[in-house]
C-alpha cells in the first residue's frame, strides 16, 4: 500500500526524537500561566541540543518564534472538556486543553537573546522541564488570519493573564 | 530520575498515532503551495478517527483551525537550507523547511462544512493523505502578536500564493 493512503495514516505511529528542552519557573501544574498571551514577560529558555546550533543562524531580527512541545505530564484524553475560558463544556477539538489524544503544544514566545544553543525566551506557559519538538519562526503574513471568527471564545477571553491552570488536565495517562 | 529533566528530555522519544488523514489535491510536492497563507481558496477535507467524532462539538461558528501534521515524505535534515522565500541560505529553524528534525507542519486552514468525521476545510498546503496529528481552534487573540519582527522574511514574502514548492526538501530520510 502507498505510503499515503489513509489506512495507513490512521495506523502507523510516528516517533519522534525531542531537539530540546524548555525551562520555565514552573514546576507545578497549579497556578501555571495557560496561554503564552496570558504569560507576556515570564523569562524562561531554550536548551536546545548542540548539535543542532547550526540551525538556530538568521535567527536575529526575529521577534517572536512557535514552540511546539510534547505536553509531557497530561492525564487521560476526555472528548468533552471544561477550558478554563469558560464554564459550559465543549468539544475537546474546539478548545486548547491539553489533553490531547496527541499531547503537542504550540506557544507563540518573544526571543530575547541567543548564546550558542541556549535562547532566552518570553511568555512561557509550558512546565520546567518540556521536551522541546520544533520551533519555527513567527511570520504574521503567514501564521495570522485577521477577522476569523472564534465560536465561543468569542466575549469570553477577557484578559488572559487573569486566567491560571487547576490540575484539571494533568496526572498519568 | 524525574520525568521533567532535561537529560531525560533529550533522550527519551515520543510515539504519537495519528487522529486522521488529510486529503488534498497534491499528490506530487512540485508545484504545491508552500505555505497556507499561499493556498488561500483550495479545498481538501480531513478525515478524523471515527472514535474522536464527540471531540469535534462546538467547532461551529469557527472560521479557522491550526492543523498539526506529520510531514511524511520529508527528505534528509540539512542544518543550513535554501527557504523559498529567499535564494541566500539561512539556519533551518529561522526557516518554514519541512524538512526538520522533528517533522511537524504547521497549517492554519479554513472550516468550511462538518458532517460526522469528515470536515471540509481550504487552504491546503499538504500533500494528500498526510497523517493528521492535532487539530486546534485558532484564536486570534491567544496566536497573533501583532507588530512582531520578522528578520530576514522583511520585504521577501511578496504574494505567498506566487511561490510553489519544487523537491527540494523531499525524498526518503
């Protein structure tokens, strides 16, 4: 069978080796920011693998880079969730909640300074101690779509920083 | 050792399985879209994991959804590459290169339609039957940052939609 059919897609797991790890004042799920947008200013860093130090050139004149992270301390996967945005349960697909059938986060961080394979960052939301998967670079022609519509998110952000994680997603699998 | 320590993050793997597939017109990389931002209009669909249907709830009234996938035909990981949006070379991670160590695509598409677990979307930028990792509703207020710097993408983005792909990042690893 071609590598892609969809069969196979739904079948065959992928594996993936981490490029890094994040650290961020965070130990405890309790408490922790939920949202990059809600954590502006919260210093962490990147500790990337060395040998990939090559990767990181032209890094400089960026402002803001996507992390994507293994969500390493998430509890069992539930189709219907409560977001800490609202109090009505929703579709897991239409929220942010971790606890993801795949447990991979994304967070939009403020690059602050870069020495060899560790980067200063801004804005972190994820535990001390997340393996880092990827970090791209964050190109607002590319990554924004201004005037999308947001369901029910919609009236019911209000400030983000206000809003602080419960243990609601965490524990083992 | 802690789960949360960066040795363990470096060494230990994560195996995912795939929530669905995603169909699309291109079943060959030369010539498709290289970013969503440049597929603007072009239909495809994804194909959930029948099991997840009840995690799709409370997507309607949402224009937009960031789609997390497995890039399934990348080549061999060069540290340095030729992005399509420049002819100098620049550091893979202050690029959008699919060929990376950790191979996720990042897409934002647009929702059209729903019908049980299959969803309309457009704005495809990926090959047909690649495997879907994380589907996510995108918000602008958690995902944008607004006036962020871009380094050397300033002035070189032009109209996404001009720029295809050709093979160079493609073909067994």
């Amino acid at each position: 069978m071609p590598e892609n059919e969809p069969q196979d897609a739904l079948t065959s797991e992928v594996t993936y080796r981490p490029i890094g790890v994040i650290r961020t004042p965070f130990s405890e799920v309790a408490g922790m920011p939920v949202q990059s947008a809600g954590a502006i200013g919260i210093g962490g860093r990147i500790e990337l693998d060395p040998a990939l130090v090559e990767g990181l050139a032209d890094l400089d004149g960026m402002s803001h880079l996507i992390l994507l992270y293994h969500l390493h301390r998430v509890g069992p996967v539930k189709l219907t969730v409560h977001s800490f945005f609202d109090d009505r349960p929703h579709g897991l697909f239409a929220t942010r909640s971790p606890a993801r059938p795949v447990p991979i986060g994304l967070s939009v961080v403020r690059l602050v300074a870069m020495d060899g394979p560790t980067l200063e960052i801004e804005d972190v939301d994820m535990l001390d101690g997340t393996p880092l998967l990827d970090m791209k670079p964050y190109v607002p022609p590319l990554d924004d779509r201004p005037g999308a519509r947001i369901g029910w998110y919609e009236g019911r952000l209000g400030d983000p920083s206000a809003v602080r994680s419960d243990d609601r997603f965490s524990g083992p699998r």
